[in-house]
C-alpha cells in the first residue's frame, strides 16, 4: 500500500456485495470509511454522495424548490470544512453528519436513516 500523502479521498462506497442494497457486507464493527481509511494510509477521507442516487447527482443541484442535500462525514474539520466548500460551490446543500464513525452509520446501506434521504434545502 502507498501513502495518500494527506490528500483528500471522498468515499462514494457503499458496502454491498450482491445484487441488491441488502446484500452488504459485513464489517463489524467498522463503517464503510472506516475501512476505506483503513486501507488509505496517509488519506484525509470524507464519506460523501453515497446516500444519494444517480439521477440526483447528475443534474444540476439547484432546483427553483431548493438545493440537493449532500451528507458528508469525516474525522478531520479542516478536511470537512475544504469538503463542504467544494460541495457548496457546484450547488449541493452541504450537511456534515458528524464522524466517520457516527456520521458514517447514519448514512450506511443496510439501516443509516440518511440512507437513500432525498430532500432539498430551501434557500
């Protein structure tokens, strides 16, 4: 394994391992980006866009209703906070749901309650 040198690796996994979201796997005790860290040494990793489907992502964020809220979640504020930006500047509606590990199960496949949440910000 090589190092990330503290670059920034925006996880967009979702544990499945099979043909349907309940097929996931098993980690333990571990989230999915705890994992995806674990074999990233050296990477700064924020858990983002996987509780959104695809027809969410592609088009254009903004809509006259309101912004696509994107759920992020990371172990490190300033990597966060450079995250949040990026996501606020292409039109997402960033909302930072905690650690890797907190944060990471609430948007997890296979019972996260941000898990699929489609919804919008009004501004």
């Amino acid at each position: 394994m090589s190092s990330w040198d503290g670059r920034i690796l925006v996880d967009t996994s979702n544990h499945i391992v099979g043909p349907t979201p309940r097929d996931h796997a098993d980690l333990g005790p571990e989230t999915g980006s705890e994992f995806v860290a674990r074999h990233a040494p050296g990477a700064r990793v924020v858990k983002a866009f996987n509780t959104l489907y695809a027809q969410y992502i592609v088009p254009d964020p903004r809509r006259a209703e309101g912004r696509q809220l994107l759920f992020y979640a990371g172990d490190d504020a300033d990597t966060k906070a450079a995250f949040r930006a990026v996501a606020d500047e292409i039109g997402f509606a960033p909302v930072d749901a905690g650690s890797l590990r907190e944060g990471g199960r609430l948007m997890q496949v296979g019972g996260g309650p941000l898990s699929a949440l489609h919804a919008l910000k009004q501004d």
